[in-house]
C-alpha cells in the first residue's frame, strides 16, 4: 500500500516534479518535529520546493482503522480540500501515505466524491519512493557511521518503499545494514490495535526487539514514525533503549558529512 506501494498503482501513474505539497502527519506534529524538518531539508537538497499547506490535520487513519468511517471521510475531504492542486504530496510515513491512496479510496468506493479522493490518493508519495521513483535518485552522498536495522511497517508490505530505503542507506558510505530475524514480523504497534490489544501488543513489540537486538544495531531506522515510537518506548521502559531513527534523518545528517 502506497505508490509504488500499491501494486494497483504504478510510480509511472505519479505526477513527480520539484515542487511539491509536503504531509507532515500527527506523529510529525505531537512528537517528532526533526523528522518533519529533515524531511524538508533532504527534499530541498534534491532541488524541490515545499510548500506546507497550513490547514492540514490528519489522514483520517485513526477514525478509518476504528471502523468509523463516517467520521474518517470527513477528515479525508477536509485534507482533499486543503491539498488541493496536482503537485506531488510528500508523506514521512508508510502509513499516512498507504491511507491516502489504498485506505481513503476503499471508504469512498460508494461515494459520489469518490474520483476527487482517488485523485488525492494518485498524488500521494511515501518520501523515500518518491526520492528513488519519483525523482530517480538512487544512491545517496555523504557518510553516516552506523550498523543499522531497518524495520519494514506493515502499511509498506508489498510496496516499493522498503526496497528504495534499503537502497539509499546501503549507498552511504560508513552504514551497514544488518538483517535481523522475523524481518517482516509486526512491531504490534497496529494504530488502534495497540489501544484495543495492549498486552498482545506489547508482546509482539518485545519479541520483535528481541531479534533486533540479536543483530547489536548502533541505530534501529524504520519509514513510520508510530513503529518507532511503540519499539523505542518498550526497550526504554524495559531499562534496554535503543536508539531510533526515521530514514529522513539518516539522509538529512550523512549529508553534513558530504
């Protein structure tokens, strides 16, 4: 889900261009404002110009995975609304961008606005698949020393998103991305899911630090802010933290040593 991470919409299907609409996503706004910043920043080193549209909110992600799709169509024509144009629109997250083109269209499929959200969804680029797909960069300069895991989201599964950001953190010189076992498993994060399910949740989260940590990684770098959020708040509880970081923050800090 997402561009390339749809399989039923290709990255050809994608208007890319150098100005672009920029998502910052609640995560970006409550928790983590370097990843919006570094987004920028390693979006303006590729020569693009972001504009932020000011009334921007949510997805509608959180409404749509609780089952009240009322509520979450809503949100997603007041994000149509504000978005409005052709441009590229740039998400830091596997998630957010996974609900505007796969999420946001399947909830309008009997709706009469339904071409409008399908519209919305066709501009909507997960970062780093819009940097390898969109802009056509596939290595990336600068040196940042560190064994990195990279945890795949499961909103990433099945998508070109997973591979574009294996594939410009193994080009900076100084990174090595170490694989770890049960790769494709879970962080157990699931948005709501955590809410509904906490103790389940919590055990998929551990099992899976677990095998991160087998692999000893200097940094734990994920394309979705809530997966780093739910692992790095269970190892800190846990007494054991692990140092995480969005992709967008790695390409942003190798570049200072370009």
């Amino acid at each position: 889900m997402a561009h390339a991470q749809s399989a039923l919409i290709t990255p050809s299907s994608r208007p890319a261009g150098k100005r672009v609409q920029m998502m910052a996503t609640c995560l970006c706004d409550a928790f983590y404002d370097d990843v919006a910043r570094a987004t920028v920043e390693v979006l303006e080193h590729l020569g693009c110009t972001v504009e932020f549209p000011e009334g921007q909110t949510c997805c509608g992600q959180p409404a749509f995975n609780g089952g009240d799709w009322e509520a979450s169509r809503r949100v997603v024509r007041h994000t149509a609304k504000v978005f409005a144009g052709d441009l590229p629109i740039i998400v830091p997250s596997g998630s957010c961008a996974a609900m505007m083109f796969h999420g946001a269209p399947l909830e309008f499929e009997k709706q009469p606005d339904l071409p409008e959200i399908e519209a919305l969804g066709k501009r909507a680029w997960e970062l780093v698949d819009f940097i390898v797909h969109g802009l056509g960069v596939k290595t990336w300069p600068g040196r940042y020393q560190a064994k990195v895991a990279f945890h795949r989201s499961c909103h990433s599964r099945g998508t070109c998103t997973g591979p574009a950001a294996l594939a410009l953190l193994s080009s900076i010189a100084g990174i090595e991305v170490v694989p770890f076992g049960e790769g494709e498993q879970c962080c157990g994060f699931g948005g709501t899911f955590s809410v509904s399910f906490p103790n389940v949740s919590k055990g998929m989260g551990t099992l899976k630090l677990e095998h991160i940590r087998a692999a000893q990684p200097d940094v734990l770098a994920s394309i979705d802010m809530s997966c780093m959020m739910h692992l790095g708040g269970l190892a800190e509880k846990d007494g054991k933290p692990i140092k995480t970081l969005h992709v967008a923050q790695i390409l942003r800090d190798a570049l200072k040593n370009a």
